[in-house]
C-alpha cells in the first residue's frame, strides 16, 4: 500500500487514525493537531493531493516526484524540505544498498516520501509515540526522530565498510589478482557512503540554528546537535576509510609493479643464462671445426694437391690442426666464452 501509516496528533498524543487522505485532513482541521503522513512510492495523484491540501511547493513535489536528488535541506516559505539517503549493508553481496526519503514539515502536518525499504520509520513513529511530550513540540521533533534514525542505520554500514577495508589489507600482500578490482568497487562504495553523509553536518546545524523567523526550542536543539555529533564522528571515520582505500591501491600498484619488476629480472637472468650457453656451445663448435675444415681439405686426394707428396706434410697438417684448436680456444677463453 502507498499509504504505510496516517495519524493526526494532539499534544503529542495519537487521535485519529483516519482511513484516507481526505479524512487526514478533515481530522486536522477538527481537531487542530499535527497530521503525520508515511507514503511509500506514491504516485503522482497521491503527492499532488498533499500538495494542494498543504501549499507544499511545485519545486519541492517535482524533486519528490522525480527522485535520484542527493540530501539536502531547502526553505519554501514556511515549509521545510528534506532529501535524506538512507543506506543499508548487505551481507550476503558485501553492498551497500542506498534508498532515498522526502520530508515535508510545515506547522502543522509531516509528509514523508519513501523510496527504499530503509529507514524503518514505524520504528520512529513508535518510539514518538511512546514519549508524547517530546512529540507535542510539533513537526521538527518528528524531523529529529527521522534524522536520528537514518544516521543510526548508518552505523551497521560503516561496520560493513570497515569489515570490508579489514579484508582488502589482508589480501593485499596475497598477490590476489582480484584485488584491485575489488578496492576500486568498494571506494565507489565509500564515495558514495560519503555524498550521504557529509551534506548532514550543514543540515543539522541549520535545523539546529532556525531561521529568523522560527528558531527551535532549547530541547530540539541539544537533540539536533546530538545527531550532528553522530554525523561528524561519522564522516571523519568515512573519511578515514577512503584514505586507507587510496593507500592501499597506491600500494597494491607498488607492488605489481615490484612483481612485474622481479618477473622481467628473472626473464633477463634466464635469457643471459641461455646467452652463455650459446656463447660456449658456439665456441666449443667452432673450436671442433678447425680441424674438421683441414682435415676436410687435404681429404679431397686431388692429384694436383703438391702437399700429398711431401714428406712433413702430415705432420703439418696435424700441427695446423692442433695451433688454429688452440688458437681459437685462447681467443675465446680471453673473452670470457668458455
């Protein structure tokens, strides 16, 4: 249903539990009380009906209509607009799961516009109730129940992203090919963590400033700053998050880079090896063919060879054969071949 809950307040206590919209603002009339509307993924008709009933501003629908805003605060005359992103972890896929809420709050009426499963504002809604004399302060103690409930469901995905950053150091040294990619998706993770949380420090302390023409009362403002100190500890621990994310894939780049290093002073290394061994088996071959060419030569028996008639040529032929052997052995041994 589109309509997941709808009271009228009076002094903080819960007195009307009307059936439909019309009813909602028959009974804030009556009854001159707060009305406190929950929509889920309403459609058009249902957010131009509020609309009309409570002034709300055509900018302000249009963005709650349109949806995909990042969280901001904005003033339309009397009404307040609040875009928030709320977040949850999923375990079983190690993601964070990002909705988005719209909150109207006038004089007397809160209007909330929910597109995600979180935050789990019956939650809120019970526990004002339970302490009606903090809900009699009107629509801004609702808006501090809402705010307070988006960063407390922040916690569980900060826990996650840190699990998560726990893990990457750990296998960062693992020469896990899959590091990178996983490091890259998860600081697109805590960008995003990021861009939720750091625009909630100014929206806090303007809420807990006021405007000129309406200021919050002393109550609503320890309660405002209370959640703006969750919110600062909280971004300065994101902060940290994507730092660690950056060092380590400055990191795990030094250490592909050092991998690929060692990997091309092995190749080199069993490259001059196999150099060397080229080196000697060349040398030892050219060594063995001196005297193969001579004796090769004076093999041939040509009646015209004058050196197959004389009586040292034998032994010439074995002398030449021994001095080009070792001639060429010293030749290579002086430059390191053999």
């Amino acid at each position: 249903m589109t309509i997941i809950d709808n009271a009228v307040y009076v002094d903080g206590v819960r007195t009307a539990d009307p059936d439909g919209l019309d009813e909602t603002y028959f009974a804030l009339r009556q009854r001159e009380g707060m009305a406190w509307i929950g929509l889920y993924r309403p459609d058009a008709k249902e957010i131009r009906s509020v609309a009309e009933e409570f002034d709300l501003s055509p900018l302000a629908v249009e963005d709650a209509l349109a949806g995909h805003q990042r969280a901001k605060l904005e003033h339309y005359g009397e009404c307040v607009f609040l875009v928030l992103r709320p977040a949850r972890y999923l375990d079983d896929v190690e993601k964070v799961d990002f909705g988005e809420i719209h909150v109207f709050v006038g004089a007397d009426y809160v209007i909330t516009v929910r597109h995600a499963e979180s935050p789990d504002l019956a939650r809120v809604r019970q526990r004002m109730e339970s302490t009606p004399e903090f809900l009699a302060l009107g629509p801004e103690a609702v808006l501090y129940g809402i705010l307070d409930q988006v960063v407390d469901e922040y916690e569980p995905v900060a826990a996650g992203l840190e699990n998560d950053v726990d893990e990457i150091e750990d296998d960062l040294f693992g020469a896990d090919p899959d590091v990178s990619r996983r490091i890259y998706e998860l600081s697109r993770q805590v960008i995003t963590f990021q861009r939720a949380t750091s625009p909630l420090v100014g929206i806090l302390q303007a809420l807990a400033a006021g405007t000129p023409e309406h200021q919050p009362g002393p109550e609503l403002q320890d309660h405002f700053r209370d959640v703006l100190d969750h919110v600062i500890r909280l971004n300065e621990r994101v902060a940290s998050f994507r730092a660690l994310l950056q060092n380590a894939l400055a990191v795990n780049a030094a250490l592909v880079a050092q991998r690929q290093n060692d990997e091309m002073r092995r190749l080199t290394e069993s490259s001059f090896a196999q150099s060397e061994q080229v080196k000697r088996i060349s040398s030892w071959a050219a060594i063995l063919f001196a005297p193969t060419l001579v004796g090769t030569i004076y093999g041939m028996n040509f009646t015209s060879m004058p050196e197959l008639n004389w009586v040292f040529g034998y032994p010439f032929a074995l002398g030449l054969m021994v001095a080009m052997g070792l001639g060429l052995y010293w030749t290579f041994k002086r430059n390191k071949w053999i």
